[in-house]
C-alpha cells in the first residue's frame, strides 16, 4: 500500500514537471551594455503559440523598429519545435543602468511573464561592443549616395543628380519609401522618368555591391556661389541574416527598420566671366545654332507672311528670350507666337524653340528686315559667340503707293492731295456684301422641300387640337363653370382696382361671390339667399366658419351701402373675400 502511494506521488511530480517544462517565455537581449548611440535588439521568445501578448513599458529607451513578428516550425528526428518571436529595436534615451520590466503573454489558459532584465548604457562608442546586432548589419550593407555629375559648374549649366540604393549581396531590401524630398532652391530642375527599378551591378568603395538607381534629376543653378542640395531621405526595411537556418538549411533573415539619406551635397556655383561678354547677351549657355527665315519674299499688300527666329541646339534652352524681330514702319507686326520642342535627359535640354511673327505690308515697295544677332556662352570654349542672321528683303508687288516709305521701296512720283480722315484704316473693309456666282434655283432646293412638307406634319397637330375642342364644347356643365370662374375673377378684380369708392367696391363685390357660387354650386340667381347657401355649402363639407364668414361678407356688401365706411374696413373685406374664396375652393367636394 505505502509502495503505491509512493509510485503515485512520484508519476504525479513527473507529470508537473514535464508540463511545466513543456512551455517557454523568456526576453533575449543582443546585448546588455552598449552605448548611448548604439541600438539594442530584445526578442520575446515562446516554444507554444499564445495570445493577448503585453510588452513592457520600456522606460529610458525609444522604440525605433517593431514589434517584428517572426515564427519557426523545424522537426528533429520526427519531434516537432516551435518558436514564436516578438522583437524590438531600442534606442536609449540616455547613460546609466536601466531596467526593462515583464512582458507578459496567454497560453492555453495560463499567464506567462519574463524575467527583468538590466541594460548597462555608457558614453558613446565608435565602435559596438560584442557581435553586431542586426541594425549595425544593416546600417554596414545599405547605402543611399547621390551622385552629381559636375560640382562646380557655371551659371545656368546643367548638371545631373543620380540616387542609387548599394546593397551588398548579404543582406536585402523588402519596402522602401521616400520619407523626405529634395527641394532644389536655386536650382531649375526637372525630374527624369524611371521606367521601372533595375538591379544592377556595381562596385561601393572597392567592394561588390547590387544597386538600383531611384531618382534622375537634371539641375541649372540659377545663382552663383556655395549652393547647398538638400539630402534624399528614405524609410526602408532590411532584410539581415539572423544567424538560423530553416528545415531547408536556408538562412532565416531578420526584418530590421532604417532610415537611410544620401547626405547634403554642395555645389560651387561659377559666374559667367564679364570679359568678352556681348552686350545683347541674355544668358543663353550651351552650344547652339541660330536663324532667322520668312515663309515668303514676295507678296502682294494686305497678304500676310511669317517669319521665324529660331534657336536650337543642347543648353538652357527654356531660361532665355530670344531676340526680337524689327522691321520697317510700314509693316504691320503682331505679337509672336512662342514654340518649344525641348526634352530633357541626363545630358540636360536638347531641342528647339522659336517666335514666329505675322507681318502684313500695307503699301507696295522693297522693305528690308535687319539682320538679328544672337549671343550665348559656349561651355565648350568658355568664351562667348555670337551668331549674326542675314538681311531679308520683302518685295511687296502689288497694292498703294506710300507717299515716302523706309529703306529701299519704290517712291511714286505722281504727287497726290493728302485728304485729312480720322479713320487711318479706312481702306480696309470690315464687311462684305458678296454673293454667290453661281444661283441655285427654288426648285428641289431645302426650302422647297421644307414648304411642302411642313403641311402634312402639321395635320396631326391639328386633328389633337380639334379633338380637344370638340371634347371642351360637348362639356356644358363644365364650359359654365368655368365661364362663371372668369367672371368671378374678373369681378373680384373690379373690386380691387375700386377700393376707395364705397357702392361701386361693394357692388363688384357683391357680384364676384355671386357668380363664383353660381359656377361652384349650380344655383340660380332667383334662388340665391342666405339660408339656401349655407345649407348648400355645408352639404358640400364646407366647415361652418367658413360659411359664416361667406354669409358675414355678403351681409358686409348690403349695410355698406347705408353706414359709412373707411378705406381700412374695404380693405379688409376683400382680403377676407378672397381668402373665403380660396378656402371654400379646397374644401369643396
């Protein structure tokens, strides 16, 4: 008996213990001193899955990254392991011993917490202390770098800017975000189109790194001197190897948060050398051509050409104007129109722009359009060229002699009376009066169809009205309800333009209830007395105060016209007339 008591107590402490070891909750630090500018990783690890997981406050650190979840399945000759992971990245807030509380979690029905751990933080340290964490890993195989094509260009000369992301071939990028963007003062920029984001290869401070290029952008300074281009900002995860190997023997990787910039960078801004520079200079810089064309030489007066000057070529071709076209007096010039052909790439603007003017001559004659000077500063040479048109002449053949023109156009001999007209442009016609050579006849022409079909879409229209007509004469009763409503309305109207004179308002008065209830109740008029109409109205489920008010404005019409009356009192009388009206209209059945 005391045998089996003993076996029972001894299987029942090996069963608790056995439970008891079967669950795992423990926190994991990378490491337990570091310094105030390092980062601490803690991991809270469970052999079982569970749930309503609460971590601790951390006190004196900054959560940077987290909570990264993370789990494992491995079997182990036929028995299966589990692991469930919570990590953390922490940044301490400052020096000195700290300590990171319970964290707490649920697992089949049983609360589970962590031991406290105690973290020893000292002054900033150029290196780790111990192994790296997985944010050192990621901060030594992540690099963000711009690269500028030229640091010290002129004024208005283009340069790029090119941001790659290095990654080394240990580690890997799963999200990436640009957290901040440059903003480029001083600077005219525009941004290149990348289709699609290529991993390539390249070689980051003598070693094999992979890279993607994420932003172009092509940059003209717009100032001289130290101009600073602010830095890209980006939030990324990075993928790290965390040491463990799956069922598979591949490596496990650990997600870690960073944010990565590619640095401010400076740029020295030259001025544009003073000697040798044109006076019609308008800041143009690259390497261009230039011309001036006309679409014709030879017109008759009042006809129009146009003519086109044009630059073209590789430079800073949207930030300077073109020079302007002049010509004689005597041709009118109107504003131009400005057209650009231009794209940007890495090599900065290639292409065209131009301003093409209308001229209209007014008088017959030869008149010259000078030659046009272009200047700009070649990057090439560093100096400055100027390229200088031909002149065109514009031979206008036919229209007016002017009385003295400009340059070398023909003047008439034959001298002429000057007329005074306060109209300069009187010889030019605002409208006409043309008609057509050839005359079309009426015959089969659209308004001879037009007339003789407009009959026979006319007759049904006309057999509906008919139709209507002849339904609203057989409706007798209704065409006498209707005629009495006209009259009531029009002696209601009578009444109201009488108002002031007393017989004369209340007889209009008197006559529009009259013919209103001879319309409404089909009674005559040698039928017509009180009683009749009250007991008329009130079969009509007319409510009793509205019949004596009818009754009290009938009474009203007969003593007005033996008391006297005032304005005040004719006024009120037809306002309760024509609301007794509208009432007895609704109630009416």
């Amino acid at each position: 008996m005391k045998f089996t008591i003993h076996i029972s107590i001894l299987f029942f402490l090996l069963t608790s213990s056995l439970v008891s070891a079967q669950v795992k909750f423990e926190a994991k630090v990378s490491k337990k001193k570091l310094g105030v500018n390092e980062r601490l990783r803690i991991d809270f690890e469970m052999n079982k899955d569970g749930d309503n997981f609460v971590p601790p406050s951390f006190e004196n650190f900054t959560v940077v990254g987290g909570p990264n979840t993370s789990v494992s399945n491995t079997w182990v000759n036929g028995e299966r392991s589990y692991t469930k992971t919570y990590s953390y990245f922490l940044a301490p807030n400052k020096r000195g011993n700290f300590t990171i509380k319970q964290a707490t979690i649920e697992i089949e029905g049983e609360i589970y917490k962590t031991f406290p751990v105690t973290i020893n933080v000292t002054a900033a340290v150029d290196r780790p202390n111990g192994p790296p964490d997985a944010s050192d890993v990621a901060s030594e195989n992540i690099h963000l770098v711009a690269e500028v094509s030229k640091t010290n260009p002129y004024l208005n000369e283009g340069f790029t800017v090119v941001y790659k992301l290095y990654v080394s071939p240990e580690t890997g990028v799963s999200n990436w975000r640009e957290k901040d963007n440059p903003r480029y003062n001083d600077f005219w920029s525009q941004n290149i189109e990348i289709k699609g984001l290529n991993i390539q290869k390249g070689l980051y401070k003598g070693e094999e790194y992979r890279y993607v290029v994420l932003r172009k952008t092509v940059l003209y300074p717009q100032k001289t001197g130290k101009l600073k281009l602010e830095p890209l900002v980006l939030d990324i995860t990075v993928e790290v190897p965390s040491g463990r190997a799956d069922i598979f023997g591949r490596q496990i990787m650990t997600k870690v948060p960073k944010t990565v910039t590619a640095g401010s960078r400076t740029i020295d801004v030259r001025p544009l050398p003073e000697e040798g520079k044109p006076s019609d200079f308008k800041g143009a810089v690259g390497d261009f051509q230039f011309s001036v064309t006309t679409s014709k030489t030879e017109l008759n007066a009042t006809e129009s050409l146009q003519a086109k000057i044009e630059v073209s070529g590789k430079g800073n071709l949207k930030l300077f104007e073109l020079p302007k076209l002049t010509t004689p007096s005597s041709l009118e010039v109107y504003e131009p129109e400005h057209n650009e052909n231009v794209n940007t790439n890495l090599s900065g603007m290639r292409g065209r722009i131009s301003d093409t003017y209308t001229i209209v001559p007014q008088y017959r004659g030869k008149y010259p359009i000078p030659s046009i000077a272009f200047s700009y500063f070649d990057l090439n040479t560093e100096s400055y060229k100027r390229i200088t048109s031909d002149e065109i002449v514009i031979d206008v053949l036919e229209g007016p002699m002017a009385s003295n023109t400009n340059g070398n156009s023909t003047v008439s001999n034959t001298k002429q009376n000057v007329v005074p007209n306060t109209n300069t442009f009187a010889f030019i016609k605002t409208s006409s009066n043309w008609s057509s050579i050839k005359s079309e006849p009426f015959f089969k022409s659209t308004t001879f169809w037009t007339l003789l079909l407009v009959p026979f879409l006319l007759i049904p229209l006309a057999i509906v009205i008919r139709k209507n007509k002849d339904k609203r004469d057989a409706d007798v009763q209704g065409n006498r309800i209707r005629k009495a409503d006209r009259l009531a309305r029009k002696y209601l109207s009578e009444a109201k333009k009488n108002l002031g004179q007393k017989e004369t308002f209340y007889e209009s008065l008197e006559r529009a209830l009259h013919n209103y209830l001879k319309a409404k109740l089909n009674i005559e008029t040698s039928d017509f007395n009180k009683e009749k109409i009250e007991s008329l109205l009130t079969a009509r489920n007319v409510e009793s105060s509205i019949v004596s008010d009818f009754i009290s404005i009938l009474e009203s019409c007969e003593l007005a016209r033996y008391t006297p009356i005032t304005q005040v009192t004719m006024q009120n009388d037809y306002d309760k007339a024509a609301k007794t009206i509208s009432i007895i209209d609704k109630q009416l059945r």
